[in-house]
C-alpha cells in the first residue's frame, strides 16, 4: 500500500503539468490514466484498492506509519532527482530518463498486507 500511494502522489505531481502555467490546477484526464496504470502496474484493482484505503480511513494510527513510509519514500524521490532551477517539475538535462527508479517495484499482496487484514 505504501507504494502504490508513494506513486498516486508522483502522479498527483505530474499532472500539475511539471512547470506549466496551469502548474497548480490538476488534470482529470491525466489522473485517470496515472491512476489505471499504477493500478494495472500493483496489479491490484480500484475496487481492492479502495477496501484497503477505507480500512485504513478507520484504523488512523496505521495510516499514519504508512503516510510517514510514504513521506519518507517521497523525500527519497526528492534526493534522488533534485530540482536543478527551482521551477516545479524542472530537469537535469544531464539524468538519464533510463535510469529512472520504478517506485512501484515489489509485490503488491504484500504492500495491501502491510496495512492489515482487509
């Protein structure tokens, strides 16, 4: 579970358009598709996706050590690809975009399993 939210919230990001002028309104369209495909990538779907977070709305103490892991795995992504100009979503032309860390790698039963039985 940890992972899959770390990756909602990079998509959140990217769909703030990375720098755009309309940098802070969200795009629907785009948070659709990042959605279905950190779904389909967890393989996990929305349905048993959303179990598991409601479980988690009503058992906060949990919900709390995992947003701290996500935090913690957000400002690891930060470390990790910092932002050289200071605008929002801004490169390094030097990264290469192959070498790009997948969050979202590991098993996906056992991420849902972190939280507790569902």
């Amino acid at each position: 579970m940890v992972r899959i939210i770390s990756d909602i919230h990079v998509a959140e990001y990217y769909s703030q358009g990375l720098g755009m002028p309309s940098a802070f309104k969200k795009n629907p369209d785009s948070l659709s598709l990042y959605y279905n495909s950190i779904l389909h990538h967890h393989q996990i779907s929305y349905d048993s996706f959303m179990n598991a977070y409601r479980w988690l709305m009503k058992h906060p103490v949990i919900m709390d050590s995992i947003y701290n892991q996500v935090l913690s795995n957000l400002e690891q992504l930060r470390k990790e690809y910092p932002n050289n100009t200071g605008k929002p979503g801004a490169r390094n032309p030097e990264d290469d975009p192959s070498k790009t860390r997948d969050t979202a790698a590991g098993n996906n039963a056992t991420n849902i399993q972190e939280a507790g039985e569902i």
